[in-house]
C-alpha cells in the first residue's frame, strides 16, 4: 500500500547524483526540489555571468560550487530517504519511474525549446554598444531560420523562411569561423548597394525606382566631449537606433574587403547574402572587413535584451 511505502536509499543516492533536484521528487519532498533547482540555477546564472566568471575559473574561489550542490543533493536525498515516515501520503511523483519522467520531460522541453525556438545569448564583447554591452543578454528566435543548433552543436539545417530586415539585430555564424556566434545589425539585404564613407552609410536599396545612394539619416546627440566617442541616432527602414563612433580614428579602409568590380568600400550585396555591421562603428570587426553573412549562416534575431 502507499502508506507502507518508502524510498530505496541507493536510487536516492543515485538521483542525486545524476538528476541533483529531481531527487527531492522521488524522495517525496517537493519543496526540497524548488529550493535546490533555484539554487542551481543561480549558480549557471553566475557561471555565465562575465562579471563573476572568475569565480568558477580555475583557481577561483567559487569553482567548486557544482560539486558541492551535487553532493549536497545526494546526502540530503539519502537522509530524507533513511527517516522517511511511512505514513506520509504519497506524492504522483514519489516514484522511480515519474521521477524519471519528468527529468526526461524538461530536459526535452528545454532542448526542444533552446534548438529551435528561443535562446539566450550572453554579450562577450562591446562591438555592438551601447545597444549591447558586455555583461548584456538577449534572447534570440530562432524558429524559421534554417539554422538549428544546441549549445554551439548542429542539429538540423533547413530552408530559411524567416524575413530579415534592415535594421534587425541577427546571431550569425561568421563565414570561416562556423564554431562562433556573432551578433551584429543588418544593414543592407540581396542586391543592395552599400558605400561606406567618412563615417557614414550610402544605401541604394534593391527595388525598382529606389534612389542611388541614400544617406541613412544620422544624427549627433552626443559629442565627445568627455569621452572619445560621440552617439549618434542613425534610422534605417524606420528602425530607430543609437550608434557610437570615435571621430578622431581614421576608417581602416586599407583593410576592408574588397568585392571584385567595385570601388574600395562599396559593395553589391548578393543573392541569399546580408551586410551586417557592428553599433560600435569603430571596434566592429564585420562584413566592412570580412565580407557578406549567407543566408544559411543566420541563427536568428535578437528579440529581447536584459
């Protein structure tokens, strides 16, 4: 009967080894498995977190945390199970295989969920400030984009059949580089023309009757009187945005990419290709340098910053 019931002390052990809070649903301590998955989850938080990265590095202070919350787990599981009072009602969950269950359960979700729909990304570097800064998170969609991966692993490549526009904010694999993700703006789509020039972006946009060499509007509301580097507010295809450049470092036109038939810092946009550029105009490394973003490169778009 439920009432005789009582948990085995080794799968106790084992659960909290493998599974460390899914155990307190076996040992038929629910409670126990928020405390211990909040606590877990704070210690991910903190281990992508650059500010406290060092922490959990080799030879940081904090770099045993993990272990200590898995151990923890067990002891804890292992005490509960050896006093366990037979007369406490049992719990739906309370046994090996529902525990099982839902491990499986939200380990599938979370898979399902972070490979082709939405998932997070931290901002290692300041290429794309202020919008973006180091420290920053977003949240990617990533359903439509052809390009699915877990954890930096593909898993399923497919046609694109999301829309990307001037202006968005998309992670990408760089051409050459296809074990990074980089994140940059969309400046200009298949067959665009784009001609970069003290500082500024001249778009001929690929439509019939669009104007040769549009100068996207950009306005200063910040000079760089404190500090090397002055905002400007630049609007593209109705997207409002602020960028930084630093006026007084010379464009590194020596270095950019040179597209065959075209003047230097001028390119023609292909087929199935994008223009990106960082927000950071003077500390981007991006298509100016590289060239072009294939379609089949895209992971998806930036939705949400915190």
């Amino acid at each position: 009967m439920n009432t005789e019931w009582k948990p085995n002390n080794w799968i106790a052990v084992l659960f909290g080894v493998l599974f460390q809070p899914f155990v307190f649903l076996y040992v038929n301590r629910p409670r126990y498995f928020f405390f211990y998955l909040a606590l877990t989850l704070c210690c991910v938080f903190l281990m992508q977190y650059p500010a406290s990265t060092a922490l959990f590095s080799e030879g940081g202070k904090a770099q045993y945390w993990p272990y200590a919350i898995t151990i923890a787990c067990a002891i804890h599981a292992y005490i509960l199970s050896a006093n366990y009072d037979v007369s406490q009602k049992r719990s739906w969950c309370a046994r090996w295989w529902t525990t099982l269950l839902c491990v499986v359960t939200v380990y599938s979700s979370l898979f399902v969920t972070k490979t082709f729909f939405y998932d997070f990304y931290s901002i290692p570097a300041a290429s794309m400030s202020p919008a973006l800064n180091p420290g920053d998170y977003v949240v990617v969609s990533k359903y439509g984009y052809g390009n699915y991966s877990y954890a930096g692993i593909p898993v399923l490549q497919t046609k694109s059949t999301a829309a990307v526009q001037r202006g968005d904010i998309i992670v990408f694999k760089k051409p050459g580089n296809e074990t990074t993700d980089f994140i940059k703006r969309v400046i200009a789509g298949p067959g665009d023309k784009v001609y970069y020039q003290h500082k500024r972006i001249y778009l001929t946009r690929a439509c019939d009757g669009c104007s040769e060499n549009e100068l996207i509007d950009n306005v200063e509301i910040d000079d760089a009187a404190e500090s090397e580097f002055s905002m400007y507010q630049e609007t593209l295809d109705g997207k409002l945005y602020t960028i930084q450049q630093n006026t007084n470092r010379p464009d590194y036109t020596q270095h950019y990419y040179r597209q065959p038939g075209m003047r230097l810092g001028e390119w023609i946009v292909p087929a199935g290709h994008y223009f990106v550029m960082g927000d950071n105009r003077d500390n981007s490394l991006d298509s100016r340098y590289w060239g072009f973003v294939p379609e089949q490169n895209i992971v998806g778009k930036a939705v949400y910053i915190f």
